[in-house]
C-alpha cells in the first residue's frame, strides 16, 4: 500500500514514517519545508502526482501560544487545510487519516471523555483543532480521525519528550501541577493509527495508551526506570507549580483530559499497552 504522510518532519509523522517502513508499506513523506498543507490546490496536485492510497495528516500548528498569536495560521492549518485534503482525498477515493487532540475538551467532565463527547475548546488551538475535525467529517465521512495527547517520543519538543534529559542535569525540576491526562509514546501512537488505518474504519477514535498520568506522576515513573537501569538521575525533587508559573504555559489546558480508549481497543482487538510501558520503551530507545 503506498501511503503518503504529512507534517513528517514533526514528532509523530517521524514515527509514521518509521513504523509505515517497518510495515512495507511504499512510504512518500514530506516535511513542512517540503509541502505547505495549506497552499492552495495543493491536496488536489499532489494527489494527482503521487497517486497514494492512503494519506496521513501529523501536519499542524501545535504550539498553543503560537495559535494565540497567530490566529490565522492557526485557522488556515488546523481547520481549513485539513477539510481541504479531506475533501480531495474524498473525490480521488483515497482514504484520508487526520489528527486530532485531546485540548479540543475544557476538562469538566470526571470520567475519561469518549468520541462521541462535544467539544468544549478552552483556546485558539483547541477550537480550530475542533472544528478542523468537524470539517474533515463533513467534507468527507470516510475520514479517520485518531485523536492523540501528550505525546512524547525522540527529538520530540514536547515537555515530556525532553523530561529524561532535565531529569539527568537538574537537581529540583519544576513542572506544571493540577493536570490529569492520557499520554502516548509515539512509537505506540503510530502503530494505533496505521492499525486503525488498515483496519478501514471511519469516523473519530482515541489513539492514546491506557491509564492516566499527571506530569509529575510521570516524571517519578521516569526517574524509577532510568534508576533501575542504572542511569545516572541528578534529579532529587519532582516540584509542581500552578500552570501560569510555567514560562511558555500561559494559555489554558484543560485540567482533566483522559481519553476514553474502550472503541479503539474493540475495533483493534487487542489491549493498548500502558503509558508506563510506553516511557519504559521511550527510554530504551534513547538509551536512557
Ligand atoms: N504533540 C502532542 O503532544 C500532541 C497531543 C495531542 C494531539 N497531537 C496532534 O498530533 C498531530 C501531530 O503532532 P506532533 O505531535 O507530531 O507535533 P509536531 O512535532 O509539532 O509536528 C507537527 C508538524 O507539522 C508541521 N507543520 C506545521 N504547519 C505546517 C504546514 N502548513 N504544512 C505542513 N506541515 C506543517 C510542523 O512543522 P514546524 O514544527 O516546522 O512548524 C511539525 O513538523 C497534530 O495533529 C497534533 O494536533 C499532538
């Protein structure tokens, strides 16, 4: 099956890209600098060149901050470029794969959030993300939509991608408190999508791993394995600070965000692991 993945040169179509690989599948990838997802006629175009079966879109604008200040990138990446493609894909007969995120709920709810639950966005990302979704499905109801959430994996910018490393040199490390949510290794996230991709269905399911975390529960779960390893922790104190204490944090997350992965595991016949054993392969493949 040749497959085509947008966004590549981001952290979870880096890992696409791998596990497409590793699955034979005829690979085609463009990074950012190497295709916009939002220029004009360009879903059309290289859908006309390429002629994939399949196409995945990790493309977004994923910086909330950036979303706050720039709200029409953010509109034109995150919502409009995706229906785009959804629509194109729709009218050549390619089946169209696009990510979603758990930011798109206000963290009301007290019990993991299903597919199904109405968006309730509390920032620019999160509504255009929402609405981007919306879209996609209007524009074309074969699309699969594989919601993520905090994501870690290598070279990754996220928070959690980068924590070993913080936890190797700083002897107090300060992370934001008062947040509960899922999370997924990458490496795990891909194969969830290309699972669901093969499997051919439709419409909008959870793509994190099992279990919820806070980001010093998931901090402390790090440092245990890499202390088990032997590798060298400098770190003797987990401090959490109200989010807006956080430089680069000032735009609000919800503060409960669990997905709700019971569907995904159905149609996928199989348990999703732990993120705890999602960290444990993380660091092994950092060789922490
Ligand atoms: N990371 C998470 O924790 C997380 C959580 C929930 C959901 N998600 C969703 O998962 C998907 C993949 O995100 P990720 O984790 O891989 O984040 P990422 O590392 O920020 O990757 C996104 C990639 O898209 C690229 N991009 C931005 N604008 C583009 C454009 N106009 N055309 C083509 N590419 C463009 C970015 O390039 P630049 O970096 O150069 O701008 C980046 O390489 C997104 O849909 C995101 O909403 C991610």
């Amino acid at each position: 099956m040749k497959v085509l993945i947008l966004g590549a040169g981001g952290l979870t179509g880096r890992y696409l890209v791998c596990e497409s690989k590793r699955r034979e599948m005829e690979v085609v990838s463009y990074t950012k600098q190497e295709l916009d997802i939002s220029k004009a006629d360009i879903a059309q175009d290289t859908l006309a060149n390429e002629k994939p079966e399949l196409v995945i879109n990790s493309a977004s604008v994923t910086s909330l901050e950036l979303c706050e200040e720039n709200p029409v990138l953010s509109r034109k990446v995150n919502c409009e470029a995706p229906e785009a493609w959804a629509k194109e894909c729709g009218r050549a007969g390619v089946r169209f794969v696009h990510l979603g995120t758990d930011y798109i709920f206000d963290g009301k709810k007290t019990s993991a959030y299903l597919p199904q639950d109405l968006p309730t966005p509390l920032s620019r990302y999160g509504k255009d993300k929402a609405e981007g979704e919306k879209r996609v499905l209007r524009a074309n109801p074969h699309a699969l939509i594989v919601r993520l959430a905090w994501v870690f994996g290598h070279g990754g910018k996220t928070f959690m991608s980068k924590l070993p490393g913080i936890l190797a040199e700083k002897r107090v490390v300060e992370l934001a408190g008062g947040r509960t949510g899922s999370c997924t290794y990458a490496g795990e996230a891909s194969r969830i999508i290309l699972d669901l991709a093969e499997k051919r269905v439709e419409g909008i399911f959870h793509g994190v791993q099992a279990g919820e975390t806070t980001w010093k529960r998931f901090a402390e779960k790090a440092i245990e394995l890499m202390k088990k390893e032997g590798r060298s922790v400098v770190c003797e104190e987990v401090r959490e600070l109200s989010q807006d204490k956080i430089p680069g944090l000032q735009v609000p997350r919800p503060a409960f965000s669990t997905l709700d992965i019971l569907e995904t595991e159905r149609v996928l016949g199989r348990k999703i692991p732990k993120w705890e054993k999602g960290l444990a392969e993380y660091l092994k493949e950092i060789g922490w």
